[in-house]
C-alpha cells in the first residue's frame, strides 16, 4: 500500500468530493488505499464540507498566532466594553482562544466593564515596595 501525505489525501478528498462521493465512501476508499496513514473520519467529513462551502484550495489556511493577537486588540481597542463574547464573533475565532490572547498575550484584564491593561503605575510599585519594607 502506498502512503500518501496528509495534502495529498485532501486532494483525493476533493476529487470524490467532486465526483458525488458521501464522506464515508471517500473515507473508505481512502483506507483502501492509504492504509493505517489515513485521516479519520471527521477530518474526511470537515474537509468535504468544506469542499462542499465553496473551498477550492487543499492547503491548510491557519492563521498566525500573532495576526489573532493583533485582531482580538484592534477589536478591544476600538471598543473597550466589548465582553469576550462579543469580541470573538468579531475576530472569527473561539471564546476560549479570545480569552487567553486577552489575558496572557495582551495582559488584559476587565475592569469596570472595561478591558484595561494589567500593569502597576510607578507609585503603585513604590507602595508595594515600601510595604514590603515595612
């Protein structure tokens, strides 16, 4: 049996796709073929949607971490009261990742219904210190 690359496989996918293939027929035909390098069902099944959408390409489009991260603060600076839900519709991305890049990749955190950077002003910082101190 011949193994093919997973680019090679979503070719395929399109190809049976094309032809009027179900996800399962293409997934079975795929096992026949591919073997134990196969994707699984719910790969076949998401890329024949996909197919199916209007998608003509078979690369894999990602979009890059930093390009998210610079979205989700394009959206949050223009405006500030948006709630994590509001945002991720906006940016086309899960509630879940918005969060993170909010509070870990943008050091934000809400306040008073508004996202405000999470940082401590100089005299913040000396009054801390004098505690310390004390």
């Amino acid at each position: 049996m011949a193994t093919f690359s997973l680019q090679e496989q979503r070719v395929i996918i399109r190809f049976l796709h094309l032809c009027g293939a179900t996800p399962i027929e293409i997934h079975r035909q795929l096992s026949e073929t591919c073997g134990d390098g196969v994707m699984n069902v719910k790969n076949v099944r998401s890329w024949a949607r996909q197919f199916k959408e209007g998608q003509t390409s078979c690369d894999r489009s990602r979009t890059s971490r930093s390009d998210m991260v610079e979205r989700v603060e394009k959206v949050v600076l223009e405006d500030r009261r948006l709630s994590v839900e509001n945002i991720a519709p906006k940016v086309g991305i899960s509630m879940g990742s918005v969060h993170k890049i909010l509070h870990e990749d943008l050091r934000m955190r809400k306040v008073s219904s508004r996202w405000v950077p999470r940082i401590l002003a100089d005299d913040h910082k000396a009054a801390r210190m004098a505690m310390m101190k004390a």
